[in-house]
C-alpha cells in the first residue's frame, strides 16, 4: 500500500479546510504543492473528485520523481529520512485537512451508522498492532458475543489470487439453512480467517446495496443470540 493510502484510508477530507489549508482547484481535483527538506524535494499531493488521493515526490534538482522512495529495498539512511519527512508532511496534511471514520471504505461506515441505529451497537477495536488494530467488532450488548467484524483485506485473499487492491469486508454469522443461495450472491466469500462452513466474508466495495448488506448482518445478529 502506497504511504498516501496508509495515511488517509480512513480520513475523509474537509474542503473548507482544504482551501484554508492552500490546496488549489485543478479541474475536479483539488492539489496541494508542498517544498520539504529544506527544499530538495516537493510534494504534489492531488485528491480526486471521488475522494482518492496520489501523491508524488520530486527531487527539485533533477526535477524527475524520487522513486527510490517507492521502493522497499532500497532502505538507505538518505532515502528512509526522505520517505519518514514525506510521512510526517501527510500526516500534518491530515491533521488540519480531514475528519477521521473508522473504516477505509465508504460502504463499511454506512454500515457501521446502520448497525448503531438498528441495534445501538458501535464497534470496538480489541487488537493493538497493525493491522488488526483497524479491525472492528460489532457485539451482543448482552452476552459480548461476535455478530461482525469489519477488517481491511487484500482482495486476492478473498479470490484467491495475487490481486493486492486493499477492500473492507465485514465478517457474518451463515444462516446454513440458505447457505447454498447466500454463497452464490455476488460479494459473498467464504470467511477470511474463520470457519467457512458458519461464516462469511462481504465485500464492502458497493457490490451488494447497503439493504442487501443488512439483510445479511440481521440474520448474523440473529444467529449469534441463540
């Protein structure tokens, strides 16, 4: 995951703060054009009509993209203190331009609104190291029993392949008497990291209708009280 997206995955940005903050109009997008390390390098951070962010950084004196910082392996002194100041210039980005929501993807904070209305439950978040601890639990008020969990996965560990696009999913309780009918439904995956034949794993990336999502969270809050 790029630094831009491990940075604002689970911000939304402001646009009055933004303007306030010096970030410019470019057509649909709006950028923000920032010098650091004294001015040997530039940040152009570019965030898209439907909230997504890029970013580049350029080494003034070539004027070109400073790729290596891209790059895992390359991991020297000059090019981690580069790739750590570009960190902290987002990070104070965020901090004056964005409000925070607890998950990555618009879909799963519906949900999680949803979820609080209809059961008066919010999740928690039990699991401190990354990246479980962006991981949140829905829960009986009653008994502490799991209905949900929402996490954010790999697509290529729902599909089995190498397909590395980040994606919430929220994890539910199967009504094995439907299980047949439910498995077929498009967003519908065995259970990432629990039991597949009780569990599933739904894609929060606008493949189901928020309706169509709740309907499967009824049943899994459902099946969990018994």
């Amino acid at each position: 995951m790029e630094i831009e997206q491990q940075v604002f995955q689970r911000k939304r940005f402001v646009p009055s703060l933004m303007k306030e903050s010096g970030f410019q109009e470019a057509g649909k997008d709006m950028v923000l054009e920032s010098d650091f390390m004294d001015g040997s390098f530039r940040s152009v951070l570019t965030v898209k009509a439907d909230g997504s962010v890029a970013g580049r950084v350029i080494d003034v004196m070539n004027d070109e993209d400073y790729v290596q910082m891209r790059h895992e392996n390359f991991n020297g002194a000059y090019v981690n203190s580069v790739r750590t100041t570009y960190r902290m210039l987002l990070e104070e980005i965020a901090s004056g331009c964005c409000r925070d929501v607890l998950f990555a993807s618009d879909q799963a904070n519906r949900i999680t609104d949803l979820i609080q209305e209809r059961y008066n439950v919010i999740p928690d978040f039990p699991w401190d190291e990354d990246p479980y601890n962006a991981a949140g639990v829905f829960r009986h008020a009653d008994s502490r029993k799991w209905f949900g969990l929402i996490m954010n996965i790999r697509m290529g560990a729902l599909l089995k392949n190498n397909d590395r696009t980040p994606v919430d999913v929220i994890n539910l309780k199967l009504d094995t008497y439907d299980a047949d009918r439910i498995r077929n439904i498009n967003g519908v995956f065995p259970a990432y990291h629990m039991n597949h034949r009780l569990w599933i794993s739904v894609a929060l990336n606008e493949s189901l209708h928020d309706e169509e999502v709740m309907i499967l969270v009824d049943d899994s809050f459902r099946l969990t009280s018994l």
